[in-house]
C-alpha cells in the first residue's frame, strides 16, 4: 500500500512529519480519519487535507488524487491543517 | 484641565497623535470607517479593542450570547458583574468609555438576522465565530455584497487568520479563495456546539449537557473526573434542561452523551487569542486604507496565515481558489423542486430521492440565514408549510451516503399556492 508524507501545519518538521499507509480505494474523508488517528486530533477540530495550494474533496479517492495532481513519493508532503469547528 | 474636559477635535488630534507619524496612515480614512464584528467572544473582544482605540468610526457588534465566569480569563471587556448580560451590549459600553468619539451599535442577534441594508453599509466584515456554519454563512454574505471578510479561529496554541477578497474589489486586491474553498462541506453536526459559551438558553442538546455540568458541580462541587453514576444524573438534569428550554422539546440522553459531549471541550489561550487579533485587526486597517485610497502595505499573501504559539511558528498557506466553488467560483446550477402546498416531508423525501439525498438522514438548513430546520435523523412531522417554508426557497442539504461520502447540496423548493 502506498505511504505518503504528511506535515502538520505549524509544527516543525520533527514533530510535524508522519509518514502514513493510506489504502489506494480510500477517499480523502477515509485518509482523513487515519491523520486523525496519527496526529490525535481533537475531534471537535475540522481537518482539511492540502496538497499544492489545493485543499482536496472529501469525496476524491485520495490516490488517484495525488497521482494527478503529480505527487512525488521523495520530495512532497501533504499539509494538515486542523481548525477550531465547534467544541466547547 | 482633564482630558475629558478638552474640546473633541483636540482630544482627538492628541488621541491619534502617533498614528499620524506612521508612513500613509489616514486616520481621517479610518474614521469614516464602518466595521461589523460577527462574535464578540476572546477574538471579538480583542479585534473590537483595537479597532475602537485605532479609530475606526463605526462598529458593529453582533452575538447573541450572554457573559458567563467562564468567558474572564479570556474576554477581557466583561467583568464578574456582567454575568448574564448580553457580550454585545457589555462590549459597546466598555469600548465607548476606551473611546468616546467613535460610533458603535450591537446586535444580540445572529448576524444572519439584521437587514441586510445595515451590512450593506459596512467596509469590512470580520468573523470572531465559534461555529463552523456560521462562518460559512458570513463568507456567502460577504461574498454576495462585494465585502472583504476576514476570518479568524483559535484552539488552545493556535489560531489562524483568513482574509477573503472577492471578485471585482481591485482597490483592495487580487480576489483570494474564499472559506468556502477552504472547506468545501460542513463538518457534521456532532461539532455544533459552540466553541467556548454556554449561551443563556439551552438551544441545543449539547448546550443541555453543559447546563447541566453547571447545575451539578453547583450541587455537588467540582470533581477533577466523573464517575458512571456522575454522568447518569447530569443525563437527567440534562433531560430537565430541555423541558425548559423554549427552544427544545423534550430530549432524551445516556451517560455516554455526557460523556461524549464533555469531552469535546477545547483549550483556549488570551494570549494566542491576542496574537491572532491583532494580526486580523490589522489586516482590517489595511484593508480600510485601500478602500479609501490610501496605502498601509498589502494584505497577507498567501491568504491564510496560521499561529502555532507552542513553537513561536508563524505559517503561511497557499490555498487555489476552487473553480467551482458554489460561492465565489462559477455558480452552481440549482435545482429546483415543485411540490403542492400541503407537501408533506415524506413528499420532499421522494422528490430528492433522485438526487442521491435521503432527506431523513440530512441535515437541512436555509441556504438565506443557515438556519437549521432539522438535523439528520430528527425530521419534524407534519407538512413543509409547518416549518414556516412558504413559495420559494433554496435548502442546503448536508448528507451522508450509503458509501459514508459526505456532500452538500442546494435546491430550491418551490411549494405551489393550494387551490
């Protein structure tokens, strides 16, 4: 299964770089529950995953997203950005 | 002679004394201002100071919740004294004691309740939200009246700051994504509830769960953690929060829900609330400065800036404005649905069926205000008029399908005049 990086947006790189096994059928909503999972996000913070300036749909299979979008396994990083959504 | 006793232009020329050394500053711009602040909460106390004190001439304030003890080690304008009354109105009095010579109206509403005309008259919208949807709401407002809006967010270390331009406004800038680029669907509902107030009526089950932590730990003093037994009874002073909330019907919860919903409870920091405001009220007085002509430097580039306080890190993001955006990239062809006038939801259930929306497991609010009319699973009985829907109306449908994808869809349903 394929292994992309991931950087959580504000961390630096050390604390901030994971690499993950994201299944190829996964959708981006699917990907997003194994970041949460890795990076212990609160749950009542928003995730949104960004690659390229482009923030990618819940719906897109996150593969065949990044193959399109060129990803290179060596040198890029998908950026995380966690937001307040709701909480208490 | 005291200072309040100096004739106003004077006061005011001492006032802003060392604004008017600043390369391009135009305070005279930035009085004849107007700025609405939509959440007056840690970000709207800390934006709303300083653009009282820069001089901005008009402000207007909106939240609709009241001042609890909770709010004070963050939302500096309240005192203990102020618990119960409106953030809003406590906001405006203590600003026009800070600066008597600027104009400042509140609201203790939802921004999406005030005529529309009043936001027409305002420069600049800034969003010190606490809810997902009501941010979603303000950049299609902003959006759809050519306004700059600027949000902004905070959660324990960090914050981060949004300035959206839209198309067609070149004196401020190129147009940037808006929020809705950002996040193109909603987070489901089990994030409803507000980030940081438990307002003074219950109006959601979340908010019954919390009412009901009050009520307990008044009871029984704090515990550091609950117990099974614990959360059983606060489930049912839950119940009983309900029953008296206008708002609410009777709700029903578990010890899980309490537990569920305590342990959403999100850090928050004055000092990193302090940061991300005055980065956005900055951006505001830039902004001000290039509607009126005139040049304090250009808005951040990229357009979402994130704090990260743990680490002193500031992060700029480069974000693509979506191309099909439904609010500011091309416009989404919507829908529209026919039913009779005495159409029952089971009728719109049917007539949605072949969009791939089951409307029972939907969350439906109006696309106009985002007010909610049922959450998923909570479909109210009876006809669509019952809901207060009359001629025609656009709803925004957020669901989940049988594959567990999440989408959001708009419609407009048109109910014909029963003969």
């Amino acid at each position: 299964m394929p292994v992309y990086t991931f950087r959580m947006m504000g961390l630096p790189p050390k604390q901030g770089t994971r690499k993950l096994t994201i299944p190829a059928k996964a959708s981006c909503a699917d990907s997003k529950k194994l970041v949460r999972r890795e990076y212990k996000i609160n749950p009542a913070l928003v995730i949104q995953l960004v690659f390229k300036g482009q923030p990618i749909k819940d719906k897109e299979n996150f593969a065949r997203f990044l193959m399109k979008m060129k990803y290179d396994p060596k040198k890029d990083t998908i950026t995380v950005i966690s937001q307040q959504a709701g909480g208490i | 002679m005291s200072e309040g006793s100096l004739p106003n232009g004077f006061r005011e020329d001492l006032l802003y004394a060392r604004h008017r050394l600043l390369d391009g500053w135009d305070q005279v711009a930035i009085e004849g201002s107007t700025v609405l602040i939509a959440g007056i909460g840690a970000l709207g106390c800390e934006i709303s100071k300083n653009l009282a004190l820069s001089g901005v001439g008009h402000l207007i304030l909106v939240d609709m919740d009241t001042i609890e003890i909770s709010n004070l080690s963050r939302q500096f304008l309240f005192r203990y004294g102020d618990r119960g009354r409106y953030k809003a109105e406590v906001a405006a009095e203590r600003l026009l004691e800070m600066n008597p010579d600027i104009d400042i109206t509140f609201h203790t509403c939802k921004f999406q309740e005030i005529d529309t005309e009043v936001i027409r008259s305002v420069d600049v919208l800034v969003g010190g939200l606490d809810s997902f949807n009501a941010r979603f709401d303000l950049n299609r407002l902003a959006n759809g009246l050519g306004k700059v809006y600027i949000d902004s967010a905070s959660t324990g270390f960090k914050g981060n700051v949004q300035v959206v331009v839209p198309d067609d406004l070149d004196v401020v800038g190129d147009p940037t994504p808006c929020f809705r680029c950002f996040y193109p669907v909603p987070p489901s509902d089990d994030m409803w509830a507000p980030a940081c107030t438990v307002p003074g009526e219950a109006r959601n089950r979340a908010h019954c769960i919390l009412k009901a932590e009050e009520e307990y730990i008044s009871d029984h003093g704090k515990k550091d953690e609950y117990t099974p037994d614990d959360l059983t009874e606060m489930a049912e002073i839950a119940r009983q929060v309900s029953i008296r909330s206008p708002h609410l019907s009777e709700e029903h919860f578990k010890a899980g829900d309490v537990e569920n919903t305590l342990g959403n409870k999100l850090p928050a920091l004055i000092t990193v609330n302090a940061v991300v405001s005055a980065i956005l009220s900055h951006e505001v007085l830039k902004v001000l400065h290039r509607i009126h002509g005139h040049d304090i430097g250009p808005s951040i580039d990229p357009s979402y800036l994130e704090y990260n306080a743990e680490y002193g890190i500031f992060t700029p993001l480069e974000i693509k404005r979506d191309p099909e955006c439904p609010v500011c990239g091309a416009s989404e062809e919507i829908e529209e649905v026919l039913l009779s006038g005495g159409a029952s939801i089971d009728d719109l259930s049917t007539a949605l069926s072949g969009y791939g929306i089951e409307v029972r497991k939907a969350l439906v609010t109006r696309s106009l205000n985002g007010a909610l009319l049922w959450p998923p699973g909570k479909v109210p009985d009876g006809a669509i008029s019952d809901l207060g829907l009359e001629g025609s109306e656009i709803l925004r449908f957020t669901y989940t399908n049988s594959d567990g994808q999440r989408g959001q869809k708009e419609i407009r349903i048109t109910m014909e005049a029963e003969q």
